[in-house]
C-alpha cells in the first residue's frame, strides 16, 4: 500500500465504524447472512411503536443482545484505535454501535450516534440511567411511573441533537475519516463521511464486501478490520 494513506499523513482523523468492527469479536451484524434482521424484523424489535405494544417482547430481544454481548470482549481493531487516540489526542471515533467496546478499549473521544445497550431511559420524565441486568428487570419503572426502555436509536426514532451536532463538528474538522464495518445504508448517519468529504476529507473504507460507502472513498481496503487496519498504522 502507498505511503501516503498511513495515519501518519493525517492531522485530524475520524473514525467512523459499524457492527462489522464488533463482528470479530462475535457479534452478529444486521444485515447480510446471519445478520440480525434475517431472524428479527425490526418493525417488531426496533421501533417505539413495536416497543409500545410488547415492551417485553423488545426487552426480551435486547437481553438476548445483552447476553451475546457481555460475553465477547472488543478485539484487536477497537485496541488499534484506542491506542492511536491515545498518541493523537485529535482523533475522534463516531461508532453507530450500541455495544461500547470502544469504550471497554479505553477510547475516550467517543460519540455513540445509535445510543447505547447499556443505557435505559424515560421520555415522559426525561431520566436516564445505566443499567446492565440480565434480564432486565422490566417491572422496575421510570420517576414518572414508565416502563423503562433502551436508550436506543430505533427505527423512526430521532438522533440525540447534542451528540449529532458534536459528531458532525468533528466530521467537518477532520482531513481523514476511516470507515470500518459499516454498510452506510441507515441514514442520517450515513451522511456524516459524505459532508465531511464535500469539505476536503479523504476517506478510506474498511470492509471484506463493498458498501454504499464504497465509490465515494478513496481508497478500500477489502478485508476484515483486524487484519486492514493495522496496515494504515
Ligand atoms: C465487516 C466485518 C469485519 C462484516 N470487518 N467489516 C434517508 C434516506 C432513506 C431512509 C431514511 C433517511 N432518513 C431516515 C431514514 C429512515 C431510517 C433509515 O435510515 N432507513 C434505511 C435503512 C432505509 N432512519 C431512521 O429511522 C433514523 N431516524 C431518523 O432518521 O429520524 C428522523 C426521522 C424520524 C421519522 C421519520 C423520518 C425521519 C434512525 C436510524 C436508527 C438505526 N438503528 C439501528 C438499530 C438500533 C436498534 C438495535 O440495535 O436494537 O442501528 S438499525 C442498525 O443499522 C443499527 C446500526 O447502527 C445501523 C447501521 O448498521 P451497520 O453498523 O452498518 O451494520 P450492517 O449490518 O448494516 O453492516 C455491517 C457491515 O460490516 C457490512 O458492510 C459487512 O460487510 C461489514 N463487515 N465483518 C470489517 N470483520
């Protein structure tokens, strides 16, 4: 690989990752074969309204996830980028990812742009808290008397204003956005390289099979993300 794609070249780099970077660790992505959304259709599993009219069955498919989960651990490529934030504290991750493995490998500029498993919270009251049970326990409720739900971007659902703004700021500031495991179909996020590209960023994809990403970018390297990544290292 030339050269000139290594980090190195880079001032301010973003990384922009999806289920692909968590599926060497054992997690299923959404689509494609053996994806989630082959077994679960997400207008049962992944909106308010399905939430609304079975609050255990969605429950009982994210303690599932919960489960799956909490028993894999971030793998090389979530370490890879956790130590290079470390050396350039300009680098910033952006992850639609609900797992927090860029967390669990000590990443510390992080926007979670689809929330999180590990959150819960309540509309009516506004509150949020963590909470990691299994299963979890959906007799508890909310200050306004609410069934707790996950802290979760579904389907329909809008995208945290605070979070998508400073995601969107770090886009715009970067000169390299590094997409990795990501099909690019699920908008808004999908956007966010694009805009960052239209203000002069390079951008590199990640990924073992083209995306919607791939004839925007610049260069793509085909191939999982713990073997790709290292060599832009
Ligand atoms: C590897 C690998 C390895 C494998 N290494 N790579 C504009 C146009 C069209 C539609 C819309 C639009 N604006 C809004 C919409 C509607 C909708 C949407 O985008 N639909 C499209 C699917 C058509 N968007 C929304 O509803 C969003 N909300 C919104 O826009 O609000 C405003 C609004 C409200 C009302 C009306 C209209 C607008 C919210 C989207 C929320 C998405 N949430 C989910 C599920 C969360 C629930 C849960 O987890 O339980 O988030 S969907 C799911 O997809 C999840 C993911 O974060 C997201 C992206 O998936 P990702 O990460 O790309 O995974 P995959 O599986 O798709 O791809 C994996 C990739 O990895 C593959 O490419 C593999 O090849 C690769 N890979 N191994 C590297 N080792």
């Amino acid at each position: 690989m030339d050269d000139k794609w290594k980090l190195k070249n880079f001032e301010r780099v973003v990384f922009f990752t999806g289920a692909g970077i968590s599926a060497e660790s054992g997690v299923p992505t959404f689509r494609g074969k053996g994806g989630l959304w082959d077994q679960y259709k997400p207008e049962e599993y992944a909106c308010q309204e399905a939430f609304d009219r079975d609050p255990q069955a969605v429950w009982e498919f994210h303690d599932k996830r919960r489960e799956i989960v909490a028993g894999c651990k971030p793998n090389a490529a979530h370490h890879h980028i956790a130590a290079y934030e470390k050396e350039h504290p300009n680098t910033v991750v952006v992850t639609q990812n609900i797992d927090g493995f860029h967390q669990d490998a000590g990443t510390q500029n992080l926007y979670e742009m689809h929330g999180s498993l590990w959150h819960v919270r309540c509309d009516a009251s506004g509150t949020k808290k963590e909470n990691r049970d299994i299963p979890f326990p959906i007799e508890d409720r909310s200050p306004a008397g609410e069934v707790w739900r996950p802290d979760i971007v579904w389907f329909g659902d809008y995208l945290n204003e605070d979070t998508i703004q400073k995601a969107r700021n770090a886009f715009h500031a970067s000169d390299l956005v590094v997409i990795v495991g990501t099909s690019g179909v699920v908008w808004p996020a999908a956007g966010f390289p694009l805009e960052a590209q239209k203000r002069g960023a390079t951008l590199i994809e990640i990924n073992p099979e083209e995306s919607d990403f791939s004839i925007y970018c610049d260069l793509c390297l085909r191939g999982p993300a713990t073997q790709e990544l290292p060599k832009l290292l």
